[in-house]
C-alpha cells in the first residue's frame, strides 16, 4: 500500500484515483479498528487496469 501522512491525504487520493477512472472496492475510505494492530485509516480502489490498490495510515491506539 501507499502510506499517507493523514485520513485528509488518503480521502484525497481516493477520490483522484476515481476521478481518473478508479473504482471503490471494499469498505469506504475510513478509520478502521485492526485490533492489536490498533486503528488505521485505509482507503482500498481498483485502478482502470484492474490493480487493487491501498492507501493506509496508522493512527493513534
């Protein structure tokens, strides 16, 4: 995955990578409890090629 420097950073990716023909696969882009692993922000999307791709930041437990 790309890691992003805030959720502001991630959201802006997503939402290029669908501007520019990318589509949204699982969950909405958001925080997300990963229980040991504590809270992340993840953003997952397909690009026109068909590549799952993932933005991700690890944020605070």
């Amino acid at each position: 995955g790309f890691r992003v420097s805030s959720p502001e950073q991630g959201e802006e990716w997503y939402r290029a990578g669908i501007a520019n023909g990318g589509t949204g696969v699982e969950d909405p882009p958001g925080i997300r409890d990963r229980g040991e692993r504590g809270k992340m922000f993840l953003a997952y999307l397909r690009d026109p090629d068909g590549n799952k791709l993932c933005a991700l930041r690890k944020m605070g437990n």
